[in-house]
C-alpha cells in the first residue's frame, strides 16, 4: 500500500516500486510507491523482481515516462529527471545505507566502509561493509555508530552518591543437616525435620522435601525450577536498598514443585530433567557451576499450579527454610566476611537521564512477584504485583539489587527472569557504572492478563516516564506472547513523548513480536539459544552483560542522533555479532560472551526439539 | 399499474408523517405527508384511491385513467421556499433534502452538476442532457440564485458527446457556467471526486462541499428543481434505468417521469419482463444498489433497475471480501458471495475507507486513486481465500487484478461483474483508459 511522506523519508534508501498504476508524466510522489516491508515476501515468492531498482529518494520528484502497472519496480529508464543517488555527509553512517539497502545480499564483501564522526571526539570508525550487509534482524537492529556523540556533552554537574548499599559475602563450602540451623565457619547447617514445619504452614502444599545438590549431583533427576534465589538479610535495622546485607557465597535456594497430578508447576515449557542439561551456567538467574542448591520439591494439591495460591505455596514454605537460615547469617561474625562489596547509586545531573522500565509477568495464576519483601527476595511485607494492579512502581537501582522482587513467575524457563536475576541485574550494573548517563531509577510494571487493563497500566507507565523529563527509557520483558501487547505499548506511550526507547526482549523466532509500532525501532534481542526458540534451558534467552551493553550503545545512538539501521525480515544471528564488534571497535575492549545450550550435554527432550 | 407504495421515508432525515387515511381520493399532487424532522414533502405520483397507510409507507390504488395535470404547488417569489414545499430530494442516491442543501450560503462559491451518470449501465441522467439541457441549465441558474453561487459546472465524462453538445449549446452565452470533462472511470461520480475533479481540492470523508465552497446536485435534481419553480411541479416523478435480462435485449430502457412509489414489477413489465432464469434484481446502479424483489416500489432516489444472469456457483470455495468506499458494503458483499455459493474466509477493508462517522458507511478518502491493495491482497491469500471478491473502483481493481489475479494466481469477481456480464460491458479488471482528460471542448 502507499506510504506516508514521512515514512518514505525513512525509508529513502529502499527500493521504489509502484503500488498501484502510474500513468506516463506523473510526478511520482509517495502516495505511488509500495510500502518496502512486504518486499521480501513478493521477492521469495518470485512475485517481485527488485534488479535494477532506483531508490524511493531517487524516485521521488522523478517524472514517470511510460504508463507503468502496480509491482513494477522503477527502474532508471523508466524515469525522467531523477535525482542522484545520496551521498550527502551529514549524519556520517547514512552513507552505509545505499550499498547495504538497496542491494542487501549483493554488496557482501565490497571492501570497506569508513565513517568519519565530526562531533564529540572525531572517532573514526571502520566497518566492513560484507557485515554491514547482513545486518539486522526482527528486534534487532544495527547500532550505527555506539557512543558516538555523547562526547559533546552538556556542561556535566557534580556527581553525586545518593545512597550506598554494602554486600557482605559469606563462603559456604558445605551444607549438612543437624539439630539446629547454624554456620559454623564455611560449614551450613539445617534443621533436621524442618520439611514438616514448610509443609504444615501451607494448606496446599501436601508434601514437602528437602534435597541438598552438590555438583557431584548435578546429573542428578529435578523437578522444573521455579526459582533461583540467594540466601541473604539485611544487617541490623537496615531497609531493603539500603545499609548492609549479608549474602551467602557458594550456595543458592533452589524451589521445584510438582501438583499431585504430576503437572509441573510451569507453563509454556518446563525444565524438569537431569539438573545439568537443564540449567544455563551462570546466567544472571542461574546458579554458577559449583553451587551447592539447597532444593526444595513441594507437591500441591491438584489443579493449583495453575492458580495464584498453588506456587505462592511452595514458595512461602521453600521461604521458611531461607528465613531460618537468614536468622542464622544475622549472628555471623564478621571474621567470616570473604569479600565486601559496594553499590553506588550515583546520580550524574547534566548527563543524558535515563530510566529502566523493566515489565514484569502479572497475569495471575503463577505470574506474578512479591515486590519489596522486608528481606532480599523475601516473602514477608512483599506485595504481590498482581494486587497492586500491576501499575508501575518505582525502585531505586539499588533495591532491585537488593533483592526487591521474589519471582514467581514460571513463564517459559528460558527466559524467565528468576529472583537472582533482579539481585544481579546486568542493565541496572551497566547503567549504575557508566559514567556517561544519569540512570534515575528503575520502573516495574506488570504485565496484566486482559488488554484493557495491559493499555491501562501501560498508560500510566507513560506518564510515570514523562513526570521523570528522561532523555532515554529501557524496556525489557521476559516471556513472550501475551506480555508483547504491552510491551509494544510501553513503546508507543514512552515514544510518542519524543522520548527515545531502546527494548529487550527474547524474540529470535519463537518470541517473533505479535503486534508492533513506529515507536519500535530500537530493539535489543535476548535470545542465546542456537535456533531461537524457548529451549527450556533455565536462564538460556535471559537478559545478559553482552545484551545491556547492546541497549545501552543503542540507546546513547538515538539519544545523540545517530541513525541506527532497520531490521532485517527473518531474524538473523550475525546481527548481534555485528553490533558487539562495532561496540569493541568503538570501546576498544572485547566482550566477552556467553555460551548457549550447545554447551550442556544434551538432554533427551532437547535431541527432540533441535531434530 | 398495480399499487404505488410511497414510503414515508425515502430521504436522508426522519421519515415522514402520513396526512391521509384508508379511502381517502388523492390526485397527482395531492400532500399525502409532511416531515416530522429532517425530510421532505411526499406527493401522490398518481390519481387515486388510498387503500392503507401503514407504519411506513401510503399505499395508493391507482385509476385506470392517469391525466398529466397535476394539482401545482403554492407560487411563491422565494424559489428556496417553492424548492423545500415541493419536496425535492438529492436524486442521484444520496435522498439529501434539496430545500435544506440549497439553503447554505455558498458566499460566490459553486453549484457542481453531478452528470456523471457513474455507474455503469444506467442512462437517464445522460438522455436528460440530451433532450432537457436547456431547461437543465435554468435550474443550474435557479439553485446559483438560491445559494448565492457565481458558477455553476456540468461535471460530464466525455463519452457522453451528443449530451455534451447540448449542454454547450444551452450554456452559450451564459459565462457563469461551464463544462468539466470526466474520464469513463468510476467512481467520477462519488460527490467528493466530483470536487476534486472540478475544483482540484480533496475533501476529507468527514468534510461535506460546503467546505470547498460548493454544493453537488444531480442533474435530474437540478431539473426537479428547474420544474418546481417554473411549472409549480411537486417531486412526483423519477427518471429510471431498466435494463439487464430482460426480452428484448439488455440495453437500458430509460422510462422518464416515472410515478415515485411504482413497483419494481410495473417497470421490468414495461420493460418487457425478464427473459427467462436470472441472478437477482438490483435496485440502483451496480456498485451501490442492492438486490430487491418484485413487488419493492421505487422511491425518489432510484435511478436503476437491474435483472441479472444467474450467478455461477463456486461450490463452497473459499473467498476473501475487499471492502472499501466505492462497492457495496459488508452485508452486500456477503450477499452476493452467499449467491455464489462461497465461503467467505477473510474480510479486509481498503486502506483508503473510512467510515466519516463511527457504524457508518465507509467513504474513500480519495474516490478513484488506488493506494495499493498488494498488502490485503495478501492477507486475503493467506487466510486461504482462493477467489476475491471487490467492489472497487476502476483504479483498484486494476490493482487487485494486476497483483491478485495476474501475479498471484488468485480468481476475481468484481461485484459488478454478473450486471456487466449481463448488459455486455467490459468487466473492471486492467485499467486501459487514462485518468486525466484533456478539457478542450472545441470537438463538442
């Protein structure tokens, strides 16, 4: 169909062809030229053939001089007083464009490119013009030229620290069980028989065990994995976010359950398997290899794990367990610290603002979190988000380090965001350490399960954002599906304010966005999975360093101007490896990147799915 | 003739309130009701007996003997006033009261005459060019007096020469008023196209031609009105096509000076009735009519009636509807693809429609310029439509045919396409004619 003015302007440098029939000696203008996204569908089925076709800027303004039909790509001979092809130098990495657009597979391999940036430092960028061409993908679009004119900078104020947050590492070399809970030097003890008192507290838990895995066990047989979550308190009377808190090093509580059906409490894929074909090493969420899980299994009454009290359940007695061992953590001695770490949230007034909108699950049923527990990711004093309304509400970056959200969610495993996820929150580190922006804070908003109250909440989001004056908004999503309706109007709401958005999310092929916008234009994919899909691998599609690093260039290129290229039809893995050299080039340091499930032994259900 | 139904509402407005019972004799002429709100004066077409009034029509049983003379309505110095106590509605299809639209101060602006006669196959508006232009242009002259217009435009497609002829003949020493060349595409007629093609400015869907300084009236509008003022003529007549499968050919037959309320049966019988086995009857013109039976009555906005070939049968094949601003609507189409024994699979809806109002009809935000159909032709394939049935106009269902049928191998039925079938008129599928024309009118 036609395109707009201003959508031909975007897309000046894609191929021209007529949507409908042009006779001799018209002027062509947009309202005469096909809207170039369906192109790849009319070239793979043979309906279009774009050879030889001129660009929409070159067509533009052009005089028609044979009477052409609908689909005709126009060519030079068709036209009369076309303009030249582009070669203005203003925003530098535009000059890409017409090689890499206008013949995508052709121009692989043709030498390369050289971008000069005038502004900021004058940083020179060389980029092969073969990878340029591969580039992009659905929810994942090229990052032109990374951090490129933040240089040039307003006048920079006074940094200033607004609070601190002290980690006190405990190490935990082995867990055994004994008559009461207690740490003796590296040594945790648990209660003997406190598997009664988890499953009595619960009217719905039926049965409740308790499993100590150490990684001589991890090719051991485990239920699907709720949830990851460090053992820690807060010292003294200090607040979650802020003051001191105590962590236990080496050891993770680890939450499984099963209805008395069997059902696994999950939904959209489950993780029960042999541990180690199951767990995606050192993801955020994950367990690190040889951590020893303290794993409870619960067993519901049947048909629960489908609703809000079945996995509330087995968490809140998985936590009784937790709570004891953090009574426990608050007598240690600090002899026993084994490191201290410390959290600034720094707050940087002339430097490019920015907010982090983090979309968390609130459908209901187990799709929801306890925000704000008195303890990192707690049960007690938490508010379920479900019951808030699923409305956005604002953390300081150093709660959500702080263990500000108890995950219930059992959304496809993959990309589930567990509670450890928030405690090590990569895009919140690489914000809070950047010295080039101002990160503000951090937004949860849940993701409600009906799309009136997805664009009521989302509304809100919206005008949270615009009270904040930012210059740039993050926002990320686990899951995929139903919980991309408002992910794709968090965009609209945030962008349609002139506000740039940068968005994360597991998309690849499985997670393919179902509803987009204009706004959508700046998308960082999480996806690690060698196929794209939710490989049931805990943690593999979840947010990582190497994927803030990518939203954040990104989001620092569309604050400063820069053009960032438009995605590629069919999602494409060289997209992102394109995107972390040119961020290397530019930082001058490698990143280091995660490994996917390729890495695991193969479980039997993985064989299935990749065959 | 059997009975004239009048309905109480065959205007754009409120219906009407009956003024005469059961028994009651009425002449040519005679106010049998009056608006209730919105609307127009209703006369009876005929001389005789009113046999029932019911809840929406007055139901005349006509004499054996129909003089002309008919009882004149009240002379009047304002011809605004002899135009609204006549009861003169938009007759081209629209039913706009008349007396209302001339009623706007067009502050030197125009009056644009809808002779168009876009849809295919009708033919009265053109012999009314031919055989009344001079009396045409009087009432072009009347309604500029009405509604303080300094021109007035004959909007014509330049196929129609012997009425272009005449209409330059009867303008000739009148500057004020002119001729504007059409191309033979539809829908040239749609009011706003009529503006765009006259004055180059383009409405939106939601603006009426008051906004461009402008009121469209139909040509046979124009001639009512013309009759009203001059002869004290009430709105009791209508011109009509009768054309399609009828003994004695498919050539329209055009009856002027119908009785409005005459039965669609009463026409195809003068017509000659219907040859044989047929499809459906359409009231109206191809694209917007819509199927009647027999015994429906005309009313003051019918220009057409259609008899059809049967429908061929596609035997439960899946079939997408284009819907768009120019063709029938969501429920036609659906008609007309149930008679064709087809399953619809996907509805889509051209870019360019929009409804000016929410539930209301949709309008083309630019009649007669295609902006690409490619993408819901698509769509339409993809929900497994094997055949596509439109309604659009010329431009776009070159489109659909150039993209759907040509490149994508998928089957087109145009709505239109049993009527054109039936009368022998090129299907709309490859546009071949330009859509400009050159305006010089020395060939005339």
């Amino acid at each position: 169909m036609s395109i707009s003015a201003e959508y031909a302007q975007a897309h000046k440098n894609d191929p021209a062809v007529l949507c409908c029939r042009a006779e001799a000696g018209v002027v062509l203008s947009e309202h005469n030229l096909e809207d170039p996204a369906i192109f790849d569908d009319l070239v793979e089925s043979g309906l279009l053939n774009l050879e030889g076709a001129v660009t929409i800027g070159q067509a533009l303004g052009a005089t028609l001089t044979k009477t052409a039909d609908s689909l005709t790509p126009l060519t030079a001979d068709l036209l009369e007083g076309m303009k030249a092809a582009e070669a203005e130098a203003a925003p530098a990495v535009e000059e890409a464009a017409p090689v890499a657009v206008a013949a995508p597979a052709a121009a692989a391999n043709a030498g390369v490119l050289k971008i000069h940036i005038d502004e900021g430092k004058g940083i020179d960028l060389e980029i092969p013009v073969g990878v340029m061409g591969g580039a992009a993908a659905p929810a994942a679009a090229v990052v032109a030229a990374p951090a490129a004119a933040e240089a040039a900078a307003v006048v920079a104020g006074e940094e200033k620290v607004v609070r601190s947050l002290i980690r006190k590492h405990y190490n935990i070399t082995e867990v055994k069980r004994g008559p009461e809970t207690k740490i003796e030097g590296t040594t945790l003890y648990i209660r003997e028989g406190i598997e009664a008192e988890c499953a009595a507290s619960q009217e719905l838990v039926l049965d409740f065990k308790l499993d100590i895995v150490t990684p001589a066990e991890y090719n051991t047989y485990s239920e699907t994995i709720m949830d990851v979550q460090p053992i820690a308190t807060k010292e003294g009377d200090d607040e979650l976010g802020y003051g001191t808190t105590r962590v236990l090093d080496g050891v993770v509580m680890m939450v499984t359950g099963v209805d008395e059906d069997g059902v696994q409490v999950g939904e959209f894929g489950s993780s029960e398997g042999i541990l180690e074909e199951n767990i995606m090493w050192g993801r955020p969420g994950c367990p690190e290899k040889g951590e020893i899980f303290i794993k409870s299994f619960a067993v519901i009454k049947a048909k629960t794990n489908m609703t809000r009290p079945g996995p509330l359940a087995i968490h809140t007695a998985t936590d009784i367990i937790t709570q004891e061992i953090r009574v426990a953590m608050k007598k240690l001695d600090d002899s026993l610290v084994v490191a201290t770490e410390q959290f600034d949230q720094v707050r940087r007034p002339g430097k490019k603002k920015v907010v982090i909108c983090k979309e968390i699950m609130g459908q209901g049923a187990m799709h929801d979190n306890l925000l704000l527990p008195m303890e990192p990711v707690g049960i007690l004093g938490g508010k379920p988000n479900v019951d808030l309304g699923n409305v956005p509400i604002v953390c300081s970056p150093l709660e959500v380090l702080d263990g500000a959200v108890h995950a219930l969610t059992c959304i496809g495993p993959a990309s589930k965001e567990m509670s450890r996820h928030y405690w090590r929150e990569p895009l919140v580190l690489e914000c809070l350490h950047d010295p080039e922006i101002d990160l503000c804070g951090v937004v949860f908003v849940g993701s409600p399960q009906i799309n009136g109250e997805k664009f009521y909440v989302s509304r809100r989001l919206g005008q949270t954002v615009e009270a904040m004056d930012v210059d740039g908004a993050f926002i990320t999503t686990e899951g995929f599906g139903n919980n991309h309706v408002d992910f794709a109007s968090h965009h609209e709401q945030i962008g349609q304010r002139g506000i740039p958005v940068v968005g994360m999310s597991f998309c690849a092929v499985q997670g393919a966005l179902v509803v987009g916008n204009k706004y959508m234009t700046h998308m960082v994919d999480n996806n690690k999975s060698e196929a794209g899909i939710e490989n049931e691998v805990l943690g593999c599609n979840t947010l990582c360093a190497e994927d803030a690093v990518r939203a954040l260039a990104m989001l620092k290129a569309q604050m400063a101007g820069e053009p960032v290229k438009a995605p590629e039809k069919k999602w494409n893995a060289n997209v992102k490896s394109t995107n972390i050299e040119l961020i290397e080039a530019a930082r001058g340091a490698k990143i280091e990147l995660v490994e996917n499930e390729q890495s695991l032994p193969m479980s039997a259900k993985r064989k299935e799915k990749y065959n | 003739m059997r009975n004239i139904k009048l309905l109480l509402r065959q205007h754009v407005g409120a219906p009407c309130a009956a003024i005469v019972k059961a028994g009651d004799k009425v002449e040519k002429g005679t106010l049998i009701a009056t608006p209730t709100g919105l609307g127009a004066n209703i006369f009876s077409s005929v001389y005789g007996v009113v046999e029932e009034v019911t809840e929406d029509a007055i139901i005349i049983k006509p004499d054996a003997e129909q003089p002309d003379k008919f009882i004149p309505i009240k002379k009047s110095e304002n011809k605004l006033d002899m135009v609204k106590e006549a009861g003169i509605v938009g007759m081209g299809g629209a039913g706009f009261p008349t007396g209302v639209k001339l009623g706007a101060d067009l502050d030197g602006g125009y009056i644009l005459v809808n002779a168009a006669e876009c849809e295919p196959g009708l033919k009265h508006n053109i012999k009314q060019l031919e055989e009344q232009a001079e009396k045409t242009v009087r009432g072009v002259e009347y309604c500029m007096e009405i509604s303080n217009a300094s021109k007035g435009i004959f909007a014509i497609k330049k196929k129609n020469a012997k009425a272009i002829s005449a209409v330059k003949a009867a303008i000739k020493d009148k500057p004020n008023i002119s001729i504007h060349l059409l191309p033979d595409i539809y829908p040239m007629g749609e009011e706003r196209a009529v503006v765009r093609e006259c004055l180059d400015i383009l409405l939106d869907p939601t603006q009426l031609p008051s906004a461009a300084k402008a009121n469209v009236l139909n040509a046979e509008t124009i001639l009512r009105v013309a009759e009203a003022i001059e002869d004290q003529k009430p709105c009791i007549y209508k011109n009509i096509s009768v054309l399609g499968k009828l003994n004695g050919g498919t050539e329209a037959r055009c009856f002027m000076d119908m009785p409005v309320g005459i039965s669609v049966e009463d026409l195809i019988e003068m017509a000659g009735g219907i040859d044989g086995e047929y499809g459906e009857i359409i009231m109206g013109g191809p694209f917007t009519g819509k199927a009647c039976n027999l015994e429906d009555p005309t009313t003051k906005t019918t220009g057409g009636v259609i008899v059809t070939i049967p429908f061929p049968d596609l035997h439960g094949a899946k079939v997408g509807l284009l819907l768009c601003g120019c063709g029938g609507n969501e429920e036609r189409m659906r008609d007309i693809c149930a008679k064709m024994n087809g399953v619809v699979v996907s509805v889509t809806q051209c870019k360019q429609a929009m409804a000016a109002k929410p539930g209301g009809p949709l309008k083309c935000e630019n009649p007669g310029n295609c902006p690409g159909q490619i993408a819901k032709v698509m769509e339409m394939k993809r929900a497994g439509a094997e055949y596509l049935i439109i309604g659009n106009c010329s431009d776009c269902s070159n489109t659909v045919t150039t993209c759907g049928t040509l490149k994508m191998g998928l089957k087109l039925f145009h709505q239109t396409d049993h009527v054109m079938r039936t009368i022998g008129h090129p299907l709309y599928r490859k546009l071949t004619v330009s859509k400009s024309v050159d305006q010089d009118l020395s060939e005339f």
